[in-house]
C-alpha cells in the first residue's frame, strides 16, 4: 500500500514539476527598468540604514566618553573612524536610451549595400 501511494506521489510530483521548469518569456523593457529602480532603491535604502546607525553609534559612544568623563573615571581616547555618509535624496537610475539598429551588410567588399534591418539575405544570391 505504501509502495502504491509513494508511487503515486512520485509521478504526481513529476507532472507538476515539468510546469516548474518552463521557461519563462524575457521581461520587457518596463519591466527591467522597475526592477533596476526597485534595485537601485534597495541599495539606497541600505545606505541610509547604515548612515542612521553611524549615526546612533558615534551618539552613543559621544554620551559613554561624557559619562565617564563626570564621574571621574579613566576613559581611553576614542579611536577615530571615518565620518558618517549621508546617501542624501533617493534618485531613480535613467534608463539608458535604446541604441539606433546597425544595418546588415550584404557583402565585405567595395561595392556592398546595406540591407534592410530584419530583411533575411540568402546566400546564394549574394553578388
């Protein structure tokens, strides 16, 4: 009985797996530009997150060294870090404007002749 259901789990599996592994068509040109803006403000997202925590960290540190300070304890020197960068304001990536189509050439030689773009050349009737 267990043979028969681990069997039939298996080929279940298998059928709906092979929708699994279909290729998917190429994203558009929108598309890829809102996943490059999604990306590019990920990134910015994680620098202002390690900006605020600079941040909160030299604030603190701040506050420790004034405490010890009052109440009359030694404090080593602070050790210098490099200063917090602000990312500043989110600016979305420009999309970069589609480049002119080349057109094909019929021939190497001299006398060669541009050919349409998308236009099919057959060998056999190339001069």
């Amino acid at each position: 009985m267990t043979r028969t259901l681990t069997l039939i789990a298996l080929a279940a599996g298998a059928t709906l797996s092979a929708g699994a592994l279909a290729k998917l068509p190429p994203p558009s040109e929108a598309q890829q530009a809102k996943a490059a803006e999604t990306k590019a403000r990920a990134a910015w997202s994680d620098k202002v997150a390690a900006f605020q925590l600079c941040r909160a960290q030299d604030k603190i540190a701040t506050r420790y060294y004034a405490e010890r300070q009052a109440q009359g304890k030694d404090a080593r020197a602070a050790v210098q870090t490099a200063p917090c960068a602000d990312p500043g304001p989110f600016v979305a990536p420009v999309a970069a404007a589609p480049a002119a189509p080349v057109p094909a050439v019929a021939s190497t030689g001299a006398d060669a002749k541009p050919v349409a773009p998308g236009a099919v050349q057959s060998p056999a009737k190339a001069p």
